[in-house]
C-alpha cells in the first residue's frame, strides 16, 4: 500500500455501526436458543475451575475450543464475512485458536491448575465471570437493543475475554501460546469499535492489558 | 489550502453551456425525469450524465439483512426517479454490489443505469469484473476504473482490451482523499482513460490546481468522491442555518449547497454522494436542478464554509 501512512483507521471500517450490530441481532435471532446453552457452558466453566477433579482442565478446554470454532464458521465465516471480507482470514484464526485449545487443553492436557480452587488466580476467575456477566450487559446499559446482546460462546468478544480468564486460570507454560490469538482479538476489535465511535470500545483491550500485565507480574 | 478557484467566469460559462448541451443529448430514459436535470457530456463521448450519482461506500454494504436491503433498494429507486443514472460501487465495498444487484432486479432492471464499478486486486484482474457483473446481474458494466491505481499497469491493458472488444464503455482510474496525485496525473497524460474518480468538495480542493485543468485538457471525465467527506463536512454544516444566498443558486439545504459546490466546476462531469436515505438522495439530486453557483458565488462559500 502506497502512502500508507495518509491512511486513517477509518479508511479501513467498510460498513455502519448500524449495519455491524445488525450483524449480532439477526444472529441472535437465528441461533437462539443456542446463547442458553453457551451461557450455561460458560457457568459450567466457572464451576469446574473451582473444583478438584484432574480432568477438569481438559474439558474445559475442549468447550472453548467448541465455542471458538463455532464463532470462526457461524459468525465470522458465515455472517460477519459478508461485511467484511477480512473476517475470512479472522475466522481462520478462531479456527486455529480452537484446534490449539482442543490440542493444548484436551489432547495434551496443558491447561491445568490448582486443585480444589486453592491458589486459584482470582484476577482470571474475575475475568471469566465479567466475560459471562457483565460484558454483556453493556451494550444494553450503553443504549443498545438487548437484541443485539453479546453472548459468550456464541460472540468473540465474550470469548475471546473469558477465554483469557481461563488460561490466567489453568494454562502455565502454554499460556502465551494460546493467549496470542485471543488478545490479537481483543485489539481488532477495540480499534474496530473505537473506529465506529462505540463507547465500549476499550473494555476487551484493557482487559488483555490486564491480563498480560498481571500474568508477566506473577511470573516473577 | 488557500481560499481561491481556478475556475474563471468564461470558463464556467463554458461548463454551463456544456451542461446545456448534455440536457439536449440526455437520452431517454425509463424513468419520470425532473425537468431540469443538469448534465454533463462525457468528453471521451458526448453522452449526457446527470452531475449527480449515486456512491457505494459503506452505506450499500449491510450484508444479508433483507430489511436493510430493501431500504438500499428504496434509495436506488427514489435516486433513479429523480432522473440519477451513475452507481458506483467495487469489490473492496464488500457486499455492496450484491445489495445493488438485489435493488436493480427488484426495481426491474431501470434502462437508465450507468453502471460504474472497479477492479480491485493485484491480479486476476478480468475474473474479478466478470464477478462483479455477476453480483450487479448486468450485461456489461458501462465503466470500470482501477480502484487506488492497484496494480494499474496490468488493469488498464486488460481493461482497454475489454473497451474494444465491446465488454465496457469507458476505462477510469480512481484514488482518494488526495493520494498519489503525481501518479493519476502521470497515467492521465499517457493512458487514454476517459474518466479519473477524485476527492473534491468545499474543503478538499487540491484537484484545482492540476488535475481538473489536465481532465479538461486532455478530455477525461471527472467523478468526484467523498463531496461531503463521508458525511463529516454535512455534520460540520448543518449546525448552522442554511445561508441566504443558497436561494440565489435555488438551494433549500446544506447538501445541495455542498454538491452545487463541486458540480459548478466545468471539468466535473459527476458527483456521487452515498446514502442510506431516501430524503437524502432526493436532496442530493436536486442538486442537479436550478441554478448553478457562478465564480463569486464559489469563493463565499468556499469562505462561509471554512468560518464555520
């Protein structure tokens, strides 16, 4: 790209935030109730990673790797895609993240920690929780449609935040392996909506500063 | 920028008569057309488009959502009854020629289309446009531009081949916001391309000093992009009442001041605002009716727009 450098982030944004949040109402209509299952999912997560069975890493590794397919092929290979031709390669990389979660996580068994929520990194259980919970209520709070609500398991930026937690959570020398993809993400889309001048636009960013700051401080 | 034109009284009067001409030579089209729609000869043809079209850009890009379709489907038809023609559209708009192809079969086709569209990629530049033809459900596009000069050297030979052979009507090239206007200059002085797309508005007006003087010279059409600089000099505008003397160039709002800005320039041949409205498409295109501002007339606004 000649003279790059008179280009704006703005010159790369192809559609509306009408039209982008559209995206997620039409859907959450077509995939409902599928957010119900996800959410449960997304307790169920929680749950595990408090508890003390040895296998608990693996799965849930293996519903994260489940959710972060189903977004790279319903959303953004299925929807998003049709708006933006770059979440083609997008949807490859959540597809890569969930092969890599399933393989780290499941295959390999990679995503452990202590047991019986002893020692369990609260920043990460936070952050899971705020995924589940309080990311999206947002939207609503910030005068979106609830219909437009972004689900965990089913939207990426829920996701991608939860998904974080977890590996603050379970993950040790994977950690950043599988981390990069999931704060690749949580940048794309605050320059995405910081771009279309959504007043949410920093919450994934700074929750993968967190993330990244808190896990370098504890490695010490 | 400093506040001045390069378009003296002679030289308007010239523009203006041309636009007269194009009114005789307006050909008839399927669609009620106002009485006075204001157009211009393409100089590589003499054909008459109207000063007025209608953009792509993020607004016909809403994906498969049939009620935002249908609203874009709407936009076409209020632009075509009012005597518009240009669309113009590319692959980068994602699926916006998809959304035109929808309103176009849903509006019936309307004989009146100028269908202008770009070839955006570095190579397979000829598979790209049949694909594009597909998304429009056309049987030709009547113009094809490389969009942002991408890999030019390749397009324009290709593009040129598909002119003769009959595929296309006219070869442009485009940029915007003012980039590589050494290259679009060197490639209007070598290349026999009959339309350059270009940034210009009240604001924007680096194209005076060279680019239009050459189009004019070397008998190149000119479509100009981003009049309202993506809706940004609008929202600068309509703070502020609409002036007295937009009356005296038959304006009734911020938008038909702002296009009858860059439509009075002589070597502009049309302007193409994009739009999700219908009010606002037909406020676009009365733009292309009454009066158009003279010299004088051009130098206030160009001064009352930048106080503002």
């Amino acid at each position: 790209m000649s003279e790059w450098w008179t280009y704006r982030l703005s010159d790369f944004l192809l559609f509306s935030p009408r039209t982008y949040y559209r995206l997620f109402e039409l859907y959450n209509a077509d995939i409902w109730p599928a957010q119900i299952a996800t959410l449960a999912l997304g307790v169920a997560i929680l749950v595990l990673l408090r508890r003390g069975e040895v296998w608990r890493g693996q799965v849930v590794a293996a519903v994260l790797g489940v959710c972060w397919l189903w977004i790279a092929w319903a959303f953004h290979g299925d929807r998003y895609a049709a708006i933006n031709w770059a979440a083609t390669y997008v949807a490859v990389g959540f597809a890569v993240e969930g092969l890599l979660l399933v393989w780290a996580g499941l295959v390999r068994d990679r995503m452990r920690s202590p047991t019986g929520g002893q020692g369990m990194d609260r920043v990460g259980l936070a952050i899971v929780l705020f995924a589940l919970v309080g990311q999206p209520l947002i939207g609503p709070v910030v005068g979106r449609a609830w219909s437009q609500v972004e689900i965990f398991g089913v939207a990426p930026d829920p996701t991608a935040v939860a998904t974080l937690g977890v590996l603050l959570c379970t993950a040790g020398r994977a950690f950043w392996l599988l981390a990069a993809l999931p704060i690749a993400w949580c940048v794309v889309t605050g320059a995405t909506l910081w771009t279309m001048g959504s007043v949410d636009a920093l919450v994934a960013p700074l929750v993968a500063v967190v993330c990244v700051i808190w896990r370098i401080w504890r490695q010490r | 920028m400093p506040p001045s034109t390069n378009v003296d009284r002679r030289t308007l009067m010239r523009g203006l008569g041309a636009a007269g001409a194009g009114l005789v030579l307006r050909p008839v089209v399927a669609w009620a057309q106002p009485a006075a729609m204001i157009t211009r000869a393409v100089p590589s043809s003499g054909e008459a488009l109207p000063v007025v079209g209608l953009g792509s850009w993020i607004t016909f890009n809403v994906g498969n959502d049939r009620a935002a379709r249908d609203g874009c489907a709407d936009v076409m038809r209020a632009f075509f009854s009012s005597g518009g023609r240009l669309i113009d559209s590319s692959p980068m708009y994602a699926s916006s020629q998809d959304v035109i192809g929808y309103g176009l079969a849903k509006l019936g086709k309307p004989a009146a289309l100028f269908a202008a569209d770009k070839v955006w990629t570095s190579r397979r530049g000829r598979d790209q446009v049949e694909q594009s033809r597909r998304h429009w459900d056309i049987a030709r596009f009547d113009l094809m531009q490389v969009h942002n000069l991408l890999a030019w050297e390749d397009h324009l030979p290709m593009l040129f081949d598909m002119k003769a052979a009959g595929q296309l009507r006219y070869v442009g090239i485009t940029t915007s916001e003012g980039r590589r206007h050494h290259e679009i200059e060197q490639i209007m002085r070598s290349q026999p391309i009959d339309f350059v797309q270009v940034t210009y508005n009240v604001l924007d007006r680096e194209i005076e000093d060279r680019i239009l003087p050459l189009a004019r010279d070397r008998g190149i059409g000119v479509i100009i992009n981003r009049p309202f600089r993506e809706g940004a000099l609008i929202r600068r505008v309509m703070r502020q009442p609409l002036p007295a003397w937009a009356r005296d160039i038959d304006c009734a709002n911020w938008a038909q001041v702002l296009l009858k800005f860059v439509a009075s320039h002589p070597a502009v041949t049309c302007a193409i605002p994009a739009t999700t409205s219908v009010d606002h498409v037909r406020e676009n295109m009365g733009a292309a009716t009454g009066r158009l501002p003279d010299d004088a007339m051009r130098r206030r606004m160009i001064a009352h727009v930048e106080a503002l």
